[in-house]
C-alpha cells in the first residue's frame, strides 16, 4: 500500500475506485477479488435503484389517480428513460462535481 492513513484517503467514489483497487491489487489472486468487489458494487447499485424506482412509481401512482388508467409498463418505462435522461450530464466530465452539487445542495433543500 502507499502508506497513507485512512484519513487521507479521502471518501465516496475515491475511496472505491483508488484506495480498494490498490488493496485489492495487492492480494492473491487479486483479479478475482477485483471481478467480485466490483460485481458486488453494481449489484448493490441496481438493487439500490429497484428500491427506488418501485416507491417512487408507487407514491406517483398513489398520489395521481389519473395514471392508474394508463397501461403500467408503458409508465414506468416513460420515468426511467426520463430519470436516465435526467442522470447522462453525471456521466461528463463534470458528472463529479454535479453529483457533489446534488448531494450537498439537492437533499439540504426545504420543498415548501
């Protein structure tokens, strides 16, 4: 390892995708413990997002009863291409900096 103390290596996505990778680059058979580490971290991703979607659809669907009449699939389908639409300009240069926008700004925020 570099030496560093934990404190120095800093937190969030850093932390995952510097810090582990030099651990894990160190350990026997390190690129199986790589394929797992990094396959367990989508797969907690894509359950996080399951979660999400399904009682984000359910309050929506609840709260506007008009969108009981439309076709499920078709709704659902219409939010997740607009929430990956929403999600792309994270995925640009600047993506980091906007998700540290959102997670200091977006959830500190009142609504009312």
């Amino acid at each position: 390892m570099t030496g560093a103390e934990f404190e120095e290596l800093g937190t969030g996505p850093g932390l995952a995708f510097v810090a582990i990778a030099e651990a894990v680059a160190n350990m026997h058979i390190s690129p199986l413990w790589a394929v797992l580490f990094y396959s367990m971290l989508l797969f907690l991703g894509v359950d996080s997002l399951f979660g999400l979607m399904e009682s984000m659809l359910h309050q929506l669907r609840e709260e506007i009863p008009l969108l009981n009449r439309v076709k499920k699939h078709g709704f659902n389908a219409c939010v997740c291409f607009t929430m990956f639409l929403l999600a792309l300009p994270t995925a640009t240069n600047g993506g980091l900096y906007m998700v540290d926008l959102m997670d200091t700004w977006a959830v500190a925020t009142p609504c009312s």
